[in-house]
C-alpha cells in the first residue's frame, strides 16, 4: 500500500506564463457578474411578503361597490388578490364562511361572506395571526372582533383624511 509521502509531488496551483502578445484575463468578481445580469424569477409559492405587497388592501376593497347579490370564488380571489385554493381552505377552516352552492358544486359568495373574509384577512394577513390563533379569536367574542375590526378601518379613514388635509396646507 502506499503512503502520502511516496506520491509524487502534485503542485496545487498551476500558473501559466501567457506570451507578451496577449493581455492577461480580467478579474472578474462575482458581485459585477450578478449585477449585469437581469434577476432570475423565483420558482415556486410566493411568499407571504411578496403576495401581500398591498399593505392597503382592506382599504381599497373598502372602495369597491359590492353591487351583485352573488360573487364567484374567482371574482373573490380576485379581490382579496389570493388563490382561489386559499379561499377554499379558508372556507373549509373557518366556520364563519359558508358559501352557497349551486347544483354544480359552484361556490357562490355573499356580501356577508365577503365581510366575513375581509376579518378573516385582517387576522391573518395583517394582524400576522396563525390560523389556530384566528379561529380562537373568532370564536372568544366574533362581535368583538369584527368590531375592533370595524374600528381600525374607520380609524384607516379618518388618518388617511387627516393625511390628505395636512398635505393640502
């Protein structure tokens, strides 16, 4: 068997000598490699972070005229700017959200199911409950919730007024 020492000498970095000809290679760092080129898009589930890119949701859906008696579940996603997959978890979860169905098997979502869901997104997404924590929350006091609900939307108004009238001065 041979030991390390009868090996023969391997040098571990090899330099080459290039002829005055040629200009040597430039050093590239892997910094200016990354930078040149466009950001790869990520594959996958988006994360929460880059799903939820509206802080304001709740705001703006507050703007939206819910004028139909009905709503599908895509139209809803829609909205809430969400898989249609989430919403039927949440459905499937919550016991606040009860959809009718059609014959087919259609989810049809009421003005009440959609103010039920804007809770349910408020606890979750914005309040950053897990959804045990926002079942046990609905189920303590739902009234309670959905009033201090209720409240920090008006209270959402009355800065965004206070903001638009300070940048009027």
């Amino acid at each position: 068997m041979a030991e390390i020492n009868d090996l023969p000498n391997i040098p571990s970095r090899i330099q080459v000598q290039l002829p005055p000809d040629i200009p040597p290679p430039l050093a590239v760092s892997s910094q200016s490699v990354t930078a040149s080129q466009p950001p790869q898009k990520k594959r996958g589930r988006k994360s929460l972070k880059e799903v939820s890119d509206d802080p304001d949701l709740i705001k703006t859906l507050e703007t939206v005229p819910l004028d139909k008696q009905y709503y599908s579940i895509s139209e809803v996603a829609t909205m809430f700017k969400v898989n249609t997959s989430l919403i039927r978890y949440w459905e499937n979860e919550f016991d606040i959200l009860q959809p009718k169905k059609n014959r087919k098997g259609d989810r049809l979502f009421r003005q009440e199911d959609i103010q039920h869901l804007k809770l349910i997104y408020h606890l979750l997404r914005e309040r950053k409950y897990t959804i045990e924590g926002a079942k046990q929350k609905l189920k303590e006091d739902r009234k309670l919730a959905a009033r201090n609900f209720e409240m920090v939307q008006a209270l959402l108004k009355v800065k965004g007024f206070l903001t638009e009238l300070k940048e009027q001065l």
